[in-house]
C-alpha cells in the first residue's frame, strides 16, 4: 500500500472503524459484496462520504457488486490496527469507568483493557468487571510495566488535571477523556475528548422546530 | 436574526455547544473578550474552523479584542436552546446509565432530566442517581405524561431495537445511542451514535508509529 497513513483525516479514521464494526456483522452472511449507498444508510452517511473515505485507501467498488466485504475488512484492518494491539487502562473506577470496562470487553477490538485505576481503596487490588484494578499511586509503575499507552479518563474532574499530568510524564500517548474538563496535553499526545452534553444540545438543536 | 437554523451543520452546532460550555468557565473573568486562537486552542481546532463556526451565525469579532464573551454565549444560547428546554429520559440504570444521569445533572444544561426507565424492578419506583426511575412497561405512559422528547439509550444490546421501535410509536424525537447497535429509525427522529470503540481506534490509529 502506497498510502500516507499519517494523511488520514480522523474522521475518515473514525469512520473506517465504523465500516468495519459494521461489515464484520455482515461477514459470516451469503452476500459478501455491499454497496456504498447500503453502507452509507447503514450508517447515516451519504454514499459520496463512504466513497471518498474508500478511495483514500485505495478502494474503489465494482460497479455491479459493489465492495467486497472479506476483503474490505481486512484492508482496513491493516490500516487501522496497531501490529500487536494497544494497551488501555481506564483511569477512575466508578460507574462510567465500570460501564466503559465492560464495555470494551464485550467488544471485539484488538486492544488489551489490562488495567483500571482507582483512589478508592475499596476497589483496588481486586478485579473490577474482570479487570484488574491498581491504586492510583502504582499508575506510572503500571503503566511502564504494562506497557499502556492509551488511557480512558473516567476520574472526577477534581482530579484529572493532576492524573494527566502524571500519565502524560509516564508516556501515556493517547488519551480519551469523559470528565468534560478542558486538557492541554503536548503534542505527541493524541486526546480525544467525549462531551454528552454538547450530544445532547446537537440534538435538541435538530428537534426544536416541531413537525 | 436571519439565520436559517436548518441549515447550520451539526458539527457545527456540536462546537458552537463546546464554545459555550468553554466560554461559560471565562464569563465571569474580568477578561472579557476572547480571541478565536485562544477558543481554537483550548479546544484543539483550528482558528479558521472558529472563525467560520461565528460566522455561520453572524458574529465577527474585533480585530484588536477578539469576540465579546457575554454577548457570544447569550447569541449561541438564543440559537441552540430550545424555549423551554427539552425533557430528557434515560432508558436503563445500570452503571452507564448511572453515570450520564450523574453527569447530566452535574453540569449546567438547559435539558430537565425528567425520568429514567428500567426492567429491573429493585431499580424502579424510586430515585436513582436524583431521578425518578419507572419500570420500562410504563414508558410510553410515562414519556407523553411528562413530554419526554429526547431519550438516552444506555440499554442492554439486545433490548434496544424493541425499545426503540415503542419510543419512535410514542413520539420521540431525539435519541442518543450508547448501545452499538445500528438503529434504523423514521427521518423526522434525529438520532446521535456514540460508540467507544471507533474513539478509540482512532486514537490508536494516530499514535501507531513510535515518535
């Protein structure tokens, strides 16, 4: 492949492991071609955007078959995953992180959840949904013996600004963050914020005119 | 105004929420004015996409002060809000659910969240997490009598396509989909997918090659 992955808009990204989440519930089915324009409606997108995404891969459709799924899946497989897997850990143990842990493990993706971290003594040294879960003092000990590099930030917000701090002196190079507390992380660090709030006004923008 | 609110995109609007929570935090700052490299710095775009997000809704700044802060977040209120406010409902109280409820009711938001909804019978006719939580047999009851137009599915896979088919027949307009399954619902519903894994894919993408 002749492709520039660092040129890959990351919405193209976001919307590459969509197809494949997606294509991989097709996959074991008698069809194995899809069209763009039934990707596309699968996933509330127009079929240009898929197209475009496709071609900037390095994909274009038979025009009579459209895609191949099999094939599709693993291009973007090469593409997206990381050889050997990433390593998470979820920082903040409480009911968001207990739901995003579980989460992940009922999904199939090539990352390894190997640790939570927690304040709370309570949680700690035991398995939490099936993960263990380490003091937050042993984080950046942890965190190098078990080669993490991506955290999810599901803490107070009190806290985070000090656990980023920490993570991000440990090495920590991505970071998902859920406590709606603006970070300014270097740039080597790779955040992506998830804010419910403003999914909430984007919808409630879109339904206020009544029918 | 002589905006067309229709027209706004919704990343659009899911920014021009984000400057709003952002501007809020500085509005009681004796600096009051702010310039769009330090909105685009703080939350990680670019000048230009800031510029062309206020333009959209017909605010320049000045030059040599940048955009009054007050009087930005009174115009983006006056265009995202809806008069009233929209009654939002959680549909299932297990630990996510728990935690947007948490979340929700934590940060400043025009939504009134009114109800959640569960199967478990330990959970309903009580509060959970300050809300009034009812067993899921009497949703759509529940969602007229108390004009529930936005539901947040927080629901186990395997019961949200029976539970979005009775809230779409009792007039829901605005859903946010938490479960990772594909919904197909009528156009006049507006709904929002979050799913962890693309997040997270994509931040494993952007950090695969070693600095």
């Amino acid at each position: 492949m002749s492709i520039d992955r660092k040129k890959l808009p990351p919405r193209t990204v976001e919307r590459l492991s969509k197809y494949r989440r997606l294509l991989s519930k097709y996959s074991h089915n008698e069809e194995h071609f899809i069209f763009s324009h039934d990707l596309a409606r699968l996933l509330n997108l127009t079929s240009v955007q898929v197209r475009r995404d496709l071609m900037l891969i390095g994909v274009s459709g038979n025009h009579r078959k459209g895609y191949n799924v099999k094939k599709l899946i693993t291009l973007i497989s090469e593409i997206i995953d990381a050889e050997s897997g990433h390593n998470l850990a979820i920082v903040g143990m409480g009911n968001l992180g207990r739901a995003v842990t579980a989460f992940i493990r009922k999904n199939e993706t090539k990352m390894n959840l190997v640790a939570g971290f927690d304040i709370d003594s309570n949680k700690t040294d035991k398995e939490i949904a099936g993960v263990p879960c380490h003091h937050i003092s042993s984080m950046a000990e942890k965190i190098r013996e078990l080669e993490i590099d991506i955290a999810v930030l599901t803490i107070s917000p009190d806290a985070v600004l000090d656990v980023v701090k920490l993570l991000v002196e440990t090495g920590i190079r991505g970071l998902l963050n859920f406590t709606s507390v603006h970070l300014d992380v270097p740039e080597h660090v790779y955040l992506k914020n998830y804010d419910i709030i403003t999914s909430l006004e984007e919808i409630g923008f879109f339904i206020k005119e009544p029918l």
